[in-house]
C-alpha cells in the first residue's frame, strides 16, 4: 500500500512540473518570436508589431491580450514589453496562477535587410 501512493504522489509530482513546463515553454516560445518580430520589423509601425505578437501568443495558446502588449519606438530602438498570467492546472481542481513578464527590444538596421521590409 505504501508503495502505491508513493507511486501516486511521484506521478502527480510528474504531471505538475510536465504542465508548468508546458506553459513555461511556450512564453520562450512567444518570447522569441517576439524577438525576431522586434528584430526584423524596423520598418513596420509599433502597431502592427503588437498585432503580429497577439497573432504569435495566439497560436501557441498563450493568453495575451491586446492590453498586456506594449511597443515603443525611440528613433532606431524598438522595444516590446509583455505581461499576462496563466492559469496552470498543478494537480486536479487546483489551478495555480503563473506570471511570465517579458521585455525585447533591437536596433533597426534600416538598409540592411536587401529591401524585404515585410514581417513573417
């Protein structure tokens, strides 16, 4: 019997760490994506950066809103900044609400990308 729930506890220590890390996966996940968008983008307004990050988060499932996203554009710098919390299901019926933050900014390098000026 005691080998049976400490099977038990070893599983659902399993399956918490498994859905964190899923959910930790896909902030880097959003977190890259949003440093090539900052990156490559030096000729798309800050707005249509922040509407290719929502595309981004929405397709890896992450909850973004168009409020948790910020871009700024200070002459060459480009700098987006996000913020949201998701809920993480750790053990059954108990949803533990997990914070991921990110901030990336780049330079423009105007003139450098051969004329391809578009966002992918």
């Amino acid at each position: 019997m005691k080998t049976i729930i400490k099977i038990l506890i070893a599983i659902a220590i399993l399956n918490a760490a498994g859905r964190a890390g899923m959910a930790a996966a896909r902030y880097y996940q959003l977190k890259d994506a949003s440093q090539e968008l900052v990156t490559f983008g030096g000729q798309a307004s800050p707005g249509d950066i922040q509407n290719h990050i929502l595309q981004k988060a929405q397709a890896f499932s992450v909850p973004l809103e168009a409020g948790d996203v910020e871009v700024t554009r200070n002459g060459p710098r480009t700098t987006a900044n996000a913020s949201y919390t998701q809920g993480v299901e750790l053990f059954p019926n108990y949803i533990y609400p997990m914070t991921f933050r990110f901030s990336v900014e780049a330079l423009s390098m105007g003139g450098l990308d051969g004329g391809n000026n578009s966002l992918h």
